[in-house]
C-alpha cells in the first residue's frame, strides 16, 4: 500500500484534455498523461483492500492494488511487470476500455474510484519510454503451427500467448493493416494507429507472422489452412450490423455507422477507400442507438464539420448514480457523458425512429419519430415500452448512421465452409473452458463466441483461449489462466 492515507487526503482526479475548439480541428488523441505528482498521487489513493474486488471487476483479472503500490513508489520497471503479467495491451485498454475494475473499487462506495484505467496507459507509457517494453522471444519452441484468423483484440492477444508458448502462429486478417476492430472501427481521436502499429512490430520481431490482405475462405484456401496448421482459431468478431428495417431505408444517407467510421479511420491513415463517400460536412446528423459506437459516431461528426449532431436512445435516460437494481460492485448502467459528448451534441432519449423521409431524388431529408413511454417492471428495470400518442413528429435530416449494436459474425463464406455449430444468437458454439468448435483443431474467441462485448473481454477470450489451445497441442499448457492469476495474486 503506497500511502495509508492517499484515499483520505487525495480526490480522483483525471489529467487535462485539449481544449473542445482545438481538438475538433484534427483526428489526434486529446487526453493528456499523468504528471509524475499526479501519477504518484492517484495511486496512493488505493487502499490495498483486503478483498480486492477491482480484481474480479476486471475481465482480466488485473493485479490493482500491487501495480499502483509500485506506481507510488515510482518503480516502474516493477509496475509494468506486474501490469503485463495478465494484460497484453495495456496500451490500449488503457486508452478505450470502460473501466469495469473502476466501477469494483472499494473506495468507489464513499468516494469516486481510483483512476485505475489512467494509472494503467501511465504506466505503459511510462515502460515505453525507459525501453522497457523489450520483444520477448521464445527460448523454445515446439514445432506445431497455429493459424489466427483475425487481427482485433482477440486475435492479437491469442496470438501473443500462444506466441510465448512455443508455438509457431500466423494471423490472417482479410483487411490490409492488422488491428481488427482497433484500426477501423475507433477513431484515431481515441486511439491513435501508430500505438497499434508500435505493438505489432514487436510481436512481429518476438516471432509472428501477419499476412493481411488474407480472406479465409475467398483469397485464402480454407483446405490449405488445415493441411498446413495442428490449429486454428477463429478471432472474426461480431461484425453483422442489427439493422432497423423501416420504410426509406435504402435512402441514400442512410448508412451503417461502422461503414460511417471505417471510412474516416481509411482517409486518416491514407488508405484505400471503398465505395461512395460518406461525410457529415454540412449535413444535418442523427445518430441512432446510444452506445460507444454512436458517441464515436458523434465525435468524428464534430470533426467533419456537420451542421448539427443528434444522438437517439430507444431506452430511457439512465440515472445518474447507482440504484438498488444497481448495487456495488456490479457495472452500473448510469448515465454515461463521453468526451464527443462534450464537443457537441443534443441527446435524446426514449424516442423511436418510425421511417426515414426522402425527397424526390431519393436523398435523406427527414426522419418520422415518436417519443415512447417505458414501464418498470419489478425488477424496477425497464420492461415495456408503448408509443406516446401526439408525440409523433418529423426531424430534418440528411445522414443517418445506424450505431445499434451488432447481431452476430458473419456467417456466410468461412463459418458456412466449416461447418461450425452456432448458438441460438447466431454466435459460434464453445464453452469457457475448451473454446473448442465441433470441429476438430479449431476453436473460437472473443465476439465471435460471446458476442459483442467490450476490447478487455476480448483480450481475455484470447489469453483463455490461447491456453485452451496449448493444452490441445500439448496435453498440458504453460500458461496460466484468469483464475491462476487472481488466486496467486490475492
């Protein structure tokens, strides 16, 4: 424990932003590090609990209360080791993740939670600027080859550990840079490429070979990939959008809001771009669905120079502190203000887009919405909902982006080809110990099996697997699972 007194004489505090003006000008992350008195006084406000409940808050089961120990004492050689030890990304995680250890805090209770996630990318930082971020090759290794079929989290994380195991992985992305969800689906403004490009260069020099460009199943022989590799894990995400099939939806203006984004993140980094354009610049926005997504979706609006931005929520507005349907330390759905939030836009919430309205041309001017009424049930969780009669009313509009989540991976082509058994949510079917398909020597990871979740649980899906996989091959595995770490580290 840093300081037995941090939480008693120090308040959370979070580091300085860019100003609003000048960060809606360019695509650059605007959240500042740490200074060294504010790093030193963020960790000494953990109070090294007892039971450490930010350990099970965590999908990684991340070592808190010793990291920010060696924060307060500034070793950072000791902090970023015990931070690597379960995380092989705090880079980004640190960046982009919701912070669900912070909402485990104990001190979260009384006071506002440690800084944990900030406290993780200043310790990252702090690793790779005194060269302690070293590739780590494998001394031995076994001779069995391992195909990754996807670059995101989960991918890279799998990689990464079955990397270390000894074995021989490549990682097939059908995209042409690596990353996954982490290049194309977040802009640059929450993270920046150059901190991905950063970490596949050293995963690249500790032994794994990318081939990008690769569609398993169209460019890439599926045959080939069982002939040639002892396994195969499938790390393709939940990339089938949910649509919202009313009347005008083939309007033109109506767009998928991870089309919107992979777009921007294409012209930012100077990449190709497929089909028509799609800009907010002098256009009137609604973003529809309420998620990080959707925020995402507002922020690079902002950046765009659109008219206005509007963001829909079909569920009522969250309150703004816990309730007893949300007790310590369970995540709470509370109101949620994000950084583009605070660029610049108007919020509504329990309203319900009826149909999009098209001029002659087939152009998107307007949308046709209805405010609703929502219902508690006993749970005192919204249960039903029924239209409020009077309210309907048009909103004008010229692009709408779809930010309502995504349904499942894409079944067609490779999970057709192989033949994967899937679940009744159109996820691929494999428990949480073997994350083994029905077909033999391959297994699955991160929203491909459990849907769409946050960039923590997907690094986590990876390293489980990964182990899972291991013990395939090798009849026992060196790694060490979540449950190893915490009940070691406890």
């Amino acid at each position: 424990m840093g300081k037995p007194t941090g939480f008693l004489e120090f308040t959370r505090t979070l580091p300085s932003k860019r100003p609003v003006a000048e960060r809606v000008g360019d695509y650059r992350e605007f959240v500042n590090r740490f200074t060294a008195q504010q790093a030193q006084e963020q960790s000494a406000r953990c109070m090294n609990c007892g039971v450490p409940f930010c350990h099970s808050g965590c999908p990684l089961g991340n070592v808190i209360p010793e990291f920010n120990d060696a924060v307060y004492r500034e070793q950072w050689g000791e902090a970023y080791d015990i931070l690597s030890s379960t995380n092989n990304f705090p880079e980004f995680t640190g960046r982009i993740c919701p912070a669900p250890c912070e909402s485990a805090c104990v001190l979260g209770i009384h006071q506002p939670p440690v800084t944990i996630e900030e406290i993780e990318k200043h310790i990252i930082e702090m690793a790779f600027d005194k060269g302690l971020v070293q590739a780590r090759k494998p001394v031995l290794r076994s001779g069995k080859k391992v195909a990754v079929i996807g670059s995101g989290p989960a991918g890279l994380a799998a990689a990464a550990q079955l990397n270390q195991a000894g074995h021989l992985v490549t990682v097939f992305e059908r995209d042409d840079k690596p990353g996954g969800l982490l290049r194309y689906g977040i802009p640059d403004f929450k993270l920046e490429k150059w901190v991905i490009d950063r970490r596949i260069a050293l995963l690249e020099e500790e032994g794994i070979q990318f081939r990008c460009n690769a569609y398993v199943g169209e460019n890439t022989g599926l045959n080939d990939l069982f002939r040639e590799y002892q396994a195969i894990v499938l790390a393709i995400g939940s990339t089938i959008p949910r649509n919202l099939d009313i009347p005008g939806r083939e309007l033109k203006g109506v767009h998928y809001a991870m089309d919107y984004l992979k777009q921007q993140n294409q012209r930012v980094s100077g990449s190709r771009i497929a089909g028509p354009d799609i800009l907010a610049t002098g256009k009137q926005v609604v973003v529809i669905g309420g998620g990080d997504t959707g925020s995402d979706c507002v922020g690079t609006s902002n950046r765009q120079q659109a008219v206005s931005v509007t963001q829909f929520e079909l569920m009522p507005k969250p309150p703004a502190q816990r309730t007893e349907q949300m007790p310590w330390p369970s995540y709470p759905m509370t109101l949620k203000t994000t950084s583009s939030h605070e660029e610049g836009a108007q919020r509504q919430w329990a309203i319900a887009t009826k149909a999009f309205l098209g001029d002659a041309n087939g152009q998107l001017c307007a949308l046709q919405v209805v405010d609703l009424n929502w219902q508690k049930g006993t749970d005192g969780k919204p249960a039903g909902f029924e239209e409020i009669s009077g309210s309907e009313r048009t909103i004008p509009c010229d692009l709408a982006l779809l930010a309502m989540g995504f349904v499942s991976p894409q079944q067609a082509g490779l999970l057709e080809a192989l033949g994967v058994e899937l679940d009744a949510r159109g996820q691929v079917r494999a428990n949480e110990q073997t994350y083994q398909t029905n077909i033999p020597k391959v297994f699955v990871a991160g929203d491909a099996r459990r849907g769409q979740s946050l960039v923590v649980w997907a690094i986590s899906e990876g390293r489980e697997c990964a182990r899972a996989v291991d013990q395939y091959l090798m009849g026992e595995s060196v790694l060490e699972s979540r449950d190893q770490s915490i009940l070691t580290n406890i």
